[in-house]
C-alpha cells in the first residue's frame, strides 16, 4: 500500500484574554481559543489527521494536556514533531485539505499566511496545503461565536518504493 488517508477534527472554545492562532498565524480579533498550549484548532486537525492516516492514535497521547511541558505550545512545533513521527514511519505529506469554520473574524485575509506558514513547517509548497473558511450560518455554539472548528484529511505516500 503506497497511500494513506487521514482525517482530523478539533474545536476550541473562544474567549476573551486570549490570542486567536490559526495556522500559525496570529490573527487580530477580540476573543481568542482556550486550551492548554496556543489552541491553535488548525494546525490541531491537521496533526490528528496526519496520526490518524497512519493508525498512531491522535495528539493528545503524544502532547498530553496534563505534561505542563505543552502548556502555551507553538502548535506549529508540535507539528513538526508530528512530521518527523510520519517521516521516521518512512511516509511524507502529498497534500493537505483543511476547513476552518468560523463566525468571525473574515479568514479570507489570512488564509495565504497560514498556508505559507504550515508549508514552511513541513517542508511543503503552499500549493499542497489547502486551507478553506466558511461560517456556521450562525448556527449553533460556532454561529454563536462560542468556538471555532477546524477539520482536516491529508493524504500520504510512502517515501521509498521498497519500503
Ligand atoms: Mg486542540
């Protein structure tokens, strides 16, 4: 088998006091994601879905909320952790697929950014790192502006033919 899929779902509350990371991108906004390192929800999906591709179960076993070592965590580290988990697996990247769902702010402006960012972190050009917005319609706790989401697949291929 030369191809793996993964996909990746993660959401965090929003609340005031916090910075609001998206892709490694720190975007200017009111509210900001709760969690114990940046909560940075994409880069969050995106790791999930790079474990799961590979059956190695999801971040919170590697980046345990309850290790003070990941409190305040640049997500973006933590997936180029995860990266060398996949590389050392003997797989690598073919592209990645993303959604964030988000009342507010506009992502539209910020999406280039991101995808630069988490290609750089990867090794990746942009043009594999697909990064989408949309709104929840104002429904539910995302339409409320209580949370945002994101969800992720990535694709892998196996770096050597003989592996
Ligand atoms: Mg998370």
């Amino acid at each position: 088998m030369n191809f793996r899929i993964g996909n990746g779902y993660d959401v965090h509350r929003l609340v005031t006091g916090r910075p609001l990371i998206l892709g490694g991108v720190t975007i200017p906004h009111e509210l900001g994601l709760l969690g114990h390192s940046d909560a940075d929800v994409l880069t969050h999906a995106i790791m999930d879905a790079m474990l799961g591709a590979l059956s190695l179960g999801d971040i919170g076993h590697y980046f345990p909320p309850s290790d003070p070592q990941w409190a305040g965590a640049d997500s973006l580290v933590l997936l180029a952790k995860v990266n060398q988990l996949v590389q050392a697996e003997g797989w690598h990247i073919s592209n990645i697929d993303s959604v964030v769902v988000a009342e507010r702010p506009k992502l539209k402006p910020h999406i280039q950014n991101m995808r630069g960012k988490l290609a750089q972190v990867l090794g990746l050009q942009p043009t594999q790192v697909g990064v989408k917005a949309t709104t929840n319609e104002k429904l539910d706790a995302v339409g409320r502006e209580e949370a945002i989401v994101a969800h992720a697949v990535v694709l892998l291929m196996r770096s050597s033919a003989d592996a």
